[in-house]
C-alpha cells in the first residue's frame, strides 16, 4: 500500500462493512436466507390460448381456423390444457411437479395499451399512474434482511426496470462480465476501480458515498465469481440470445452465493399481431427460445431449484378469435407459468372461465378470474416470507383466501 | 465579495428583488456564484466561461439568458441543418413510418409463407429490420439533436427549460403515433414557448396531436356517440362497396366480400365508445393542480366530458388537431365546485384550462417544481413562495417566475449550492462543455445519455424525468458514469470530439496539472482528498499525455463532478 489514505485495505477490512457496521443495521438472526425469486417480463402481450392451450376446448379450434395448435401437436397437461409444442421442453417440470400453470390472470383495469399494462403490473397499482416505485422494489424496502449485499435485487438489462426501481438498493446488470470499470488490461482495470473507490470513500457524501460503496462491493464480489469462467452443469443447454445469456448470468450468480433474492429479466417479441402461426412460426419459435431457457436453466441449477421460484409475467393476453391477418390483437387475461422446487406443480392453477362469448371481457377476450397481485402477493407471502403485503400492492387488499395456490404449503 | 456586492454591479435588474437577498448575505465569491448560476441555469460551464461570467457580472448574465432571443445562436443554427428531422412535417414523418411498416409486414408475411424458411429460423434479430432501423434512426436523431443543443447553444436557460417543459408535459416517443407526432411536439409546441405564458403552453399541448394520443383523448367520446364513418359503414350493403365521401376509406374491403365484413365489423368494434379519463387525469395531477390539488373522482371524470370531441385528424397521417362536434358531451359539468352550463362545445375545454392554469394549487405545484430544478430536489418555502408571487403579479410569465426563483435568497444560500446531482443528460452534456467538446451529428452521444438511464423522450409514465437524486444514483449507474469519463478523458468516447490541450495543458507537474484540473473542470471544488487520490495515482506515471487523461477521468468521474 502506497499512502495512508489506504490504510483500511492493509488491514484486511473492507470499508463497506465497517460504514455498515456504523449504520447499526440490526444483524439478521440464525442462518442466510437462500430463497429466491426470478421474475421475467414476456413483454408485448403474449398469446397465454396458443402457450398454454385449450385444445378440450372446441370454441378455441373455431375461433383459430389458422393459428390454432392442432390437438395431435399439443403436449397434453391434464386433458383439456396442454403445452404448445415448441414448450415441451418443460414437459419433465411438470411431470416432476416444479412446474405449475395460471390461465385466466391479470389486470382488473380494462387497458389494453401495452404501455399502460406494463406500467401497472411493475408498479402493482393498476389503475394508478403515479405510482413512483415498482412492487418488487417495494418488497426488498419493507424486508431489509438480505440488506449486506449488493446483489440482493438485480435486473438483466440496461436500465432498472419499473418493477424494481425506488428507493431499496437494486442493480442494473447489462452484461456480468461487462459490470464495473472498463481497461484494456487486468491491472490497469484494477487500479482503476481502487482509485475511483478512494475518491468515493473519501469525498462522497449522502447517496454518491453508499451508492458508489456498493458498486465497488459487487465489482470485488464480480471478481471472485469471474463471470467469464462460466460453465453451465449437468449439460445445461443455454438458447443463444439476450435472454438465454440473462437466464445463465442469473443462474451464475445464485450458484456464487453472492446473497441474490430477486433477479428480473425481460424476454421479447410477442406482440404478434400478424402471421403468428400455430405449431410453427413467429410465435413457435419465441416460444422455442422461451422454453429451452427455462429448461436450462432448472437443468443447471440442479438441486439449487430447490429454494428458487421463477415467475412469468406479461402484461395481457391477446383476443380469442385469430383476426384478419392470421394474427391476435390485445386482449385481456392471459397465462403465467410458476416453476421451481417450492412450486406446487404439475397442475393447473387459477379458475378458467371458459371461451364461451357470454364468459368473455367486453364479449372478445378471455376473462380476468385471478388478480395479479393475488398469485404476486402468494409467492411474495409464502416463498420469500413476506407480511407486510398492503404496503407492496397499495391499496389492494391480499386475502390469502384468493391465493391461487402456486407455493407448496 | 459577496453577493450583494455583485449584485450591485448589475443596472439591468434595477430595484430588483435582490435587495431582500442582499440582508441574507450569502457566503459566495463572484465565482462560486457564477459557477453555481452555470451549473443551475446552464449545462454547465465551458472553458473560462466562469470567469467571463464572474467578470461580467452573474446578475447581468442570468438577465441576459432571461432573453434568449437577444443572445445570438448562429453557431447552433449552422449545426441543426445537420439534422434533417427538422425539415419534415407530422405527415411526411407519418408516411415514413407507415410505408416501413407495411414493407416490414409484407417482408413478414412473405417470410411465413415459406414455411421450410420458417419452421427451423430463429427469429431475425432486430437489428436487421430496415424498417426499425430508419424508426430508430429518426429517433436517434431526435434525442441527438437535443444534446446538441444542449452542449452548444448560447441559450442555456432556454435549452433547460425546454427540457423541463419536455418532461412536465411528458410525451411518449415510442408509443405508436407519438414516433412521428413527436418532433413537430417539440419544435411547435414546447419550444415557442418555453419562457412565454404558462397558460399558452398549457393549452398548446393540450391541444397537441403529440399529447391527444400519448393520453388517449383523441379517442374519448361521449358515451352513446356515434362518428360519421360508423355510420357510413352501416349505412353500405353487405358484400358491396359504399360510394366514397371525399375522405379515404377507414379500410379498403378489397375484392374479397367476406374479408370485408369482417373488417368493417372490426372497424365498428374499435371505434371508441366512451369516456377516457387518461388525459384528465394527467391534466389535473401532473399539468396542473398536483396530486394534492383537491380535486376529486368525480372532477375527474367532468374534465374528462370536458375534453370529449378533442381529437386529432387520423393519427397515422400525422392528423393535426380536431374539435369533433359529434363526440362531444354537451351536458353540464362541475369541477372543483365551478359549475359549466349544457350546451358548450370546444370553448368549455379552453375556459377549463384557463382556469386550472390560474388555479392557486397550479401556481404552488408548478413554482415548487421549479424550485426543484433550480435550487434543491426539497425546494424552501422561501423560493416557492417568492415565484408563486412573480405568477400572480405577471399571470404566469415563466420568465418573471424564473426571474423571482434566481433572486430569491434561497437560490444563492449556501446549503443548496452543489446540493443536486446532475441527471444523466446534465452529467454527459456538462463534462462535453468542460472539455470544450463538439458532438457530431451521428446519436452516439444520445446514446450515452441513454446507457446512463435517460433515453430521452422515452420516459414511458407522464410524470416525465425526476429530478430526485434516488433516481438517478444507484451502484450500476455510477460505474457506467465513471466508464464514460475515462473514455471522454481519453479521447475515446465515440460520438464527440475533445480538444483539451487549449483547456488543460500537458504537464510534466502533476501539481500543476491537479491545479489546472481542478480550475478548469472542477471550479475549484476539487477535495483534499481528491487531489491527494489523483496525486497519488499520478506518481508512477511518467507520459504527461496519460497523466493527463487519468486525471481528468478521475476528475470527471469523481464526485464531485456528479453535483451542480
């Protein structure tokens, strides 16, 4: 060590802890918490009748003559629903009861602007534009036990989504290997993020001073996991794409042990409103990608599914009958898929309303059965131990009696 | 000196409100204030511009940006001919975007067609779509062209609160129409009259296609209303052709009759047939009153039958504004305990936002939102009150509020000088102005903008941008912020030219270059323990070229060039 002002480091003690010690944040009791929760965002509106399909239903093959999946094709689930065949990747997590599927879910706001829907499933307020912080954000503010890490809400991607934007500590992963400071060499990188983090340490105050503290915190976390060391286990099979590459950084570092809880991902393309096909196609192929990754990814967790719930979310579904350019236009409910250990799976979960036009919203789109927040609220309840749910879903009432039941009791 | 005494150095502002200031005395040199006026009304200083404001007087600067039209901008006028967005209407925009989406729709629907293509392909990766990419083109041209403005107009002020309008009367640039309703939103629009009257800007974007469709009441009818196409449409036989009415089609039926009335009973389905309450809402929480205004459900929905009929020619024409008589609600409406008699059309909406504009809980909201741009994200009292003042005496001249908030002895009080952080657009804008930098036409500077979390007019809610520091500072985004300052410091930030051997010489000293650093890009703010950081960092290092780029990459990655 050079200069005093780099005393701290020559005694072994990372300066994070000790302001974190001097912020008298209770210590959490007993051992770390390991449950976590993926949410991934289907965005665009994703077509929940040709995901999870209806086949024992015959008013879905008459209102699809072209994009319904033909009943031979489907991956049959338990009689009436099935998976589409692009997903039957997934087929051995339902089998093995890690997998479970809601039809008939969403907003109870009647919008079917994608940028409204969206706004209101991250920010758990539909109806509410002004909401400032998304519901995920708002769990990790009134849950502080998983506070000692910079990892414990990351989002692959950019920008911090809604979902997790306000004022508990969350990261923007765009690329693991890519987080932190930039140098052509090794050591030119490391001295680098040494000198910014003693200007930091020194001159920063308020939210530059903790903000800057756990940036450098999870650059020398980063460091230990070596991010481009990566192999996947047991055969773990990654779908090339931002999505498949997210889904394995995520995996990465629940394996790392870095005290991850909520990870958020997005996965795009499913505003097929033209030539969506059925079996095959635009549609089948983002479906294709959807489930290899899913599939890969409990595949390379292995026994660590054990303690993690993946959620898929997406903002509404799309109308029952195929309209004139063998497309779907925005609908109403649509389906949300629950995977892992904790999942009570292997059934169908939710109440499905039917495609009956008199059960329909508005007499066109499949009917909302199940709040969002309901099967939201449960997972945060009863995986990650949530209880103070009226302050996440502001002004909604959970009633565990509505709980659709995805978590294992 | 303190202020008071620079205060006296300008005539300009005659008996003005700084005489109040002056018994506070505030405790700054006549360059910590021009500094902080440059930091506050401006993107930041360029080289020597602090001295040449401190010299001049900061009082008479912040006068002179009071009126922009007086500060010649020959300079930014060459450089915007650059940007060929300027030279299309809403309509030739609208046509663009159509015709690449029906070539993308055709190359789609050809590509499904050849079903062994289809059934192994993965999907195209975005990027390879020439319709998206002359999309995405055009709006990176948009949100170049501001940080352009931004970096080198002489109009500072006026740049600032275009960005402020932008955001307080936020639009969406990525929700369908509002790609090309967009530019002419701000170029028409915002921009015209940024420091004129609060009512006129009020109406203007009340009124504008670019707000009607980002808040969907170009689409909200009294409920029971039926517009001349349906009837038209119900009025043709089946499996025929209705004669045409001077306007094109809703749709073209084409040859197939079948296909026909299956699209003109969707058609019928998508006309609108009620009340939406969207931009009402909006209007009253974000525009005007605040959500704290006091007003009710109820007021709510009256704005909204208010505002029925207020529509647009059709949106993917890049329609301008239409009163539609047809979706009007003619009936009597109450808001806020001002009752509005049956009968009134149109000008009930104007008499309305007059009225809202002039409202005491508007006044409040928006001065306070003000004084949050200007002086502390938890604005005083004090300077809130001191503009509310100025709206009442001036009936809501932007100009004289803004005038009352930069004479106002909260502006210049210690505690709120350095209290903000800058935004993302305010950090890459103010460290290209430190460096004397030119940015090039191409949107790659907009795009570090955006890396940093501020893709511009693409902030999907209506509250626009924040300006709350929690926004904006996080672990992710400060890496990025550090990134982006060694890379400019270097040379190597693509999208902006830097000349800083005329700003910071190379040295063989490092005192010397820590003292020229800290003068020229800092202000003089530099920390003890920044200088002892950068000293240190500075010792082995022998090449005076990269000493000084670390030094200015630290500099402008270091705290304290995150506040203003």
């Amino acid at each position: 060590m050079k200069s005093g002002g780099l005393a701290l480091f020559s005694l072994g003690l990372d300066p994070l802890f000790l302001a974190r010690a001097a912020l008298a944040v209770p210590p959490t009791a007993g051992p770390p918490d390991r449950r976590i929760l993926v949410c991934l965002f289907q965005r665009g509106a994703v077509d929940g009748l040709n995901m999870i399909v209806p086949h024992g239903d015959p008013l879905y093959y008459r209102e699809r003559p072209r994009i319904a999946v033909p009943e031979h094709d489907v991956v049959d689930l338990d009689g009436h629903f099935g998976l589409h065949p692009r997903l039957a990747a997934l087929q051995p997590l339902w089998n093995n009861g890690s997998l479970a599927a809601i039809h008939a879910i969403g907003s109870p706001d009647s919008t079917r602007s994608h940028f409204d829907a969206q706004d209101y499933m991250e920010s758990g307020t539909p109806g509410a534009k002004a909401t400032p912080d998304g519901w995920l954000n708002r769990y990790c503010q009134h849950d502080r036990e998983h506070q000692n890490t910079p990892f414990r809400a990351v989002a692959f991607g950019p920008q911090l989504p809604r979902i997790l934007a306000g004022s508990a500590p969350s990261l923007a992963i765009d690329d693991l290997q890519a987080f932190g400071l930039r140098a052509p060499q090794p050591a030119a990188r490391d001295r680098l993020t040494r000198a910014f983090e003693e200007l930091y340490a020194g001159s920063a105050t308020g939210l530059l001073s903790t903000s800057s503290q756990e940036a450098f915190e999870a650059v020398q976390m980063l460091k230990q996991v070596n991010p481009g060391q990566y192999q996947p286990a047991n055969g773990a099979d990654y779908p090339r794409g931002r999505f498949g590459k997210a889904m394995m950084q995520i995996a990465q570092l629940i394996k790392a042990d870095v005290g991850l809880q909520v990870a958020f991902a997005d996965v795009t393309g499913w505003d097929t409103h033209v030539n969506q096909g059925s079996s095959e196609g635009q549609l089948a192929a983002r479906l294709a990608e959807f489930g290899q990754a899913l599939a890969a990814f409990a595949r390379d967790l292995g026994d660590k599914l054990r303690d993690v719930v993946v959620l898929t979310m997406s903002e509404f579904g799309r109308t029952v009958r195929e309209n004139g350019n063998s497309g779907t236009d925005h609908g109403h409910a649509t389906a949300m898929l629950v995977l892992g250990g904790p999942v009570n799976g292997g059934k169908m979960l939710g109440k499905w309303p039917g495609l009956d036009p008199a059960n329909r919203f508005e007499g066109r789109d499949v009917a909302v059965t199940t709040d969002f927040r309901d099967l939201f609220a449960e997972i945060l309840a009863r995986h990650l131990g949530a209880t103070d749910l009226a302050t996440i879903f502001p002004g909604f009432t959970p009633d565990p009696a509505r709980f659709p039941g995805a978590i294992r009791a | 000196m303190k202020i008071w005494a620079v205060a006296s150095l300008c005539g300009a502002l005659g008996a003005s409100p700084l005489v109040a200031a002056s018994t506070q005395a505030p405790l700054l040199t006549p360059r910590d204030s021009a500094l902080h006026a440059l930091n506050r009304l401006a993107y930041g200083p360029r080289p020597g511009e602090v001295d040449r404001v401190a010299a001049a007087g900061v009082m008479q600067w912040i006068d002179r940006q009071l009126s922009p039209d007086k500060i010649d901008d020959a300079a930014l006028t060459e450089r915007e001919r650059q940007f060929k967005i300027l030279e299309y209407d809403a309509g030739e925009l609208a046509g663009m975007y159509v015709d690449a989406r029906r070539e993308r729709q055709e190359r789609e629907a050809s590509r499904d067609r050849d079903s062994v293509g289809a059934r192994h392909a993965a999907p195209l990766p975005q990027r390879m779509d020439p319709s998206q990419d002359r999309g995405r083109r055009l709006a990176g041209e948009l949100q170049e062209l501001a940080v352009v403005r931004a970096t080198l107009s002489e109009r500072q002020l006026y740049e600032v609160m275009v960005d402020f309008w932008i955001n307080h009367f936020n639009v969406f640039l990525a929700k369908g129409a509002d790609r090309f309703l967009t530019p002419s939103y701000i170029e028409a629009t915002i921009r015209p009259r940024a420091l004129g009257r609060f009512a006129d800007l009020l109406i203007a974007t009340a009124q504008s296609p670019a707000m009607l469709f980002y808040l969907d009441n170009w689409e909200s009818v009294a409920p029971g209303s039926t517009p001349p196409q349906a009837m038209r449409l119900r009025a043709r036989p089946l499996f025929g052709r209705a004669p045409q009415f001077g306007r094109p089609p809703l749709f073209d039926p084409g040859r197939d009759p079948m296909r026909a009335d299956s699209q003109r009973q969707r058609a019928l389905e998508r006309m609108p047939k009620g009340v939406n309450e969207n931009y009402a809402r909006e209007l009253l929480e974000l525009h005007t009153l605040g959500v704290e205004g006091g007003y009710t459900q109820q007021d709510v929905i009256d704005v909204a039958r208010i505002f029925t009929g207020w529509s647009m020619g059709r949106p993917q024409q890049g329609g301008d504004f239409e009163f539609h008589e047809w979706a009007h609600d003619y009936g009597e409406k109450v808001v806020m305990g001002v009752t509005f008699p049956a009968g009134h059309g149109r000008d009930e909406g104007m008499c309305l936002l007059k009225l809202l504009a002039n409202h005491p809980a508007t006044l409040h909201h928006v001065s306070r939102q003000l004084c949050q741009r200007f002086v502390n994200d938890d604005p005083p009292d004090g300077c809130v009150d001191d503009a509310v003042a100025a709206w009442k005496r001036t009936e809501g001249d932007i100009r004289e509020v803004l005038r009352a908030i930069f004479t106002s002895p909260d502006f210049w009080a210690a505690p709120n000088v350095r209290a903000k952080i800058k935004t993302p657009l305010e950090f890459v804008v103010s460290a290209a102005r430190a460096l004397g930098a030119d940015p090039d036409p191409t949107p790659r500077l907009a795009q570090v903008v955006a890396r940093l979390g501020e893709p511009l007019y693409l902030h999907v809610a209506p509250d626009g941008y924040p300006e709350r520091e929690a926004a904006w500072v996080n672990s992710g985004a400060l890496l990025d912020r550090m990134n982006v300052a060694v890379a400019l410091a270097a040379g190597r930030l693509p999208g902006v030219a830097v000349s800083i051997d005329a700003i910071v010489p190379a040295t063989a000293d490092p005192a010397q270059l820590i003292a020229a650093v800290n003068a020229q890009l800092l202000g003089g703010t530099m920390s003890e323990n920044t200088k002892a950081v950068i000293g240190h960092q500075l010792s082995d290092i022998s090449d005076p070229l990269q000493a000084r780029a670390l030094a200015i990459g630290l500099a402008i990655g270091g705290p304290e060039f995150q506040r203003q």
